[in-house]
C-alpha cells in the first residue's frame, strides 16, 4: 500500500475536493450540508487546522479543526467510503495531535455519535481520550444521508495529549450501557429500533454522568462502563 501523505491545505481547488469527500462520507446532497467552501477556506487561512490524506495523490481523508479556549476543536474527519480500516483515520488523528503539540495546544475536544460503536472503540480505547459531558440533540435536525430523522446526541470527548494511553480500569465500573453492533444498517433496516437505541443509551448515559458518574471505559462487547461518583 502506497504511503500515506497529510498536508495542509489552503487553496480553492484542494478545499473544493475536501467538501465533495466530505459529502460522499456522510451522504449528503451538497458539500454545504457538511462545511461549505467559503467556511474551510477561512478556517484555513485564519491558521485552523485543515488537512488532506492523499494516497497515490488521491485524496482519501480530511480533517477539519478549530481552535477553540485552551483547546483544538475538532469538528470533522472525514475517510473515503471503503476506505475505513486502512488507519487513515488514525494517520489523520496523530497529524492532527502533533500539529497541536507544535501550536502549544495539550489537548484536543469534539463531539461523536455515542451509537456508533467503533467511533467510541477508537475515541476511548485506541486513543485514550476521555468523554466528559453527554449532549442532547446538540447539532439539532441535520439533514444529510447518515444522521436525517435521527435526534444529534453526542458524547464530548477531551484528548489529553501529554497523557499516555492507559488500559481502562473496567474493574471499578458498576454500570454497563450497551450499544447496537451497527447502528447505521439499522437506520435504514428498522429505524424505529434505531430510534429505540438512541433513547436508550440516553436514558443510560445523560442521567448518570450529570449527576458525576464517569466513563471508565468502553468493554470489547460494545458497552460503555460507568463508575459511579467517589
């Protein structure tokens, strides 16, 4: 497999190709509905992280960050349909936490779909970040292929970059949430169990954590592990 290469990018044409890959990714009908073109282009010159993945000088992923209080805010990151578990996404997740550490940034925020299995695999276990607030609806509707009819939970995750990744302490959990195995082919294949999944992991996770429970970790079968206040 040809090398990996992650740039910058700053110009019209190379941002153009990130919001048409951005569509693909999550199904929309226009880039606009993921991060319109004039919105990267001044993300990127006012010095926010914007970045392409190329293979073979084909761009494959991108990612998209701003700076936000004593933080990078990560807003999206993006891998070319078949393209996920070629470690794009992880490429893409090291660039961006060494362009932080470069800009004196220890740590990096952003929000993901608390249903999605292998995003909180990767987020909590793969990367060590931790989640620290559940966020209902936070985007409100949105409209594009992968989340449209579905309430915009999210879990908000803080990556502390000067910690190393440590094993979760799974043994201090007295809760368990658990998730579906694929909530995206359930969305299309019985979407009130979907929609079922997404009230519930709510009712597990929002309650708890606004009363100081926290998330240990998430376990090999696909649940989140609560451990209840000290």
């Amino acid at each position: 497999m040809a090398e990996l290469e992650i740039i910058e990018l700053d110009d019209v044409a190379r941002l153009t190709d990130v919001g048409e890959l951005l569509q693909r990714v999550w199904g929309a009908d226009s880039p606009d509905q993921i991060l319109n073109l004039s919105t990267l282009r001044a993300l990127a010159h006012a010095g926010n992280y914007v970045v392409g993945a190329y293979r073979d000088g084909q761009l494959v992923g991108a990612s998209v960050a701003f700076r936000g209080d004593d933080h990078l805010h990560s807003h999206v990151t993006g891998v070319v349909p078949g393209g996920q578990g070629a470690g794009v996404g992880h490429a893409l997740k090291l660039h961006q936490r060494d362009w932080s550490r470069h800009h004196g940034i220890a740590r990096i925020r952003w929000t993901f779909d608390p249903l999605v299995r292998r995003n909180a695999y990767f987020n909590l276990r793969k990367l060590g970040a931790g989640a620290t607030e559940y966020l209902e609806d936070f985007y409100g509707a949105l409209t594009d292929g992968i989340n449209v009819g579905d309430p915009s939970d999210r879990l908000y995750i803080c990556w502390e970059l000067e910690q190393p990744v440590a094993d979760p302490d799974l043994a201090a959990a007295t809760r368990f949430v658990a998730t579906p195995a694929d909530i995206e082919g359930l969305r299309s294949a019985d979407p009130a169990a979907a929609a079922s999944w997404r009230y519930a992991v709510r009712e597990g996770l929002q309650g708890p954590m606004a009363a100081g429970w926290t998330i240990a970790g998430f376990t090999d079968d696909g649940a989140y592990a609560l451990k209840e206040p000290a």
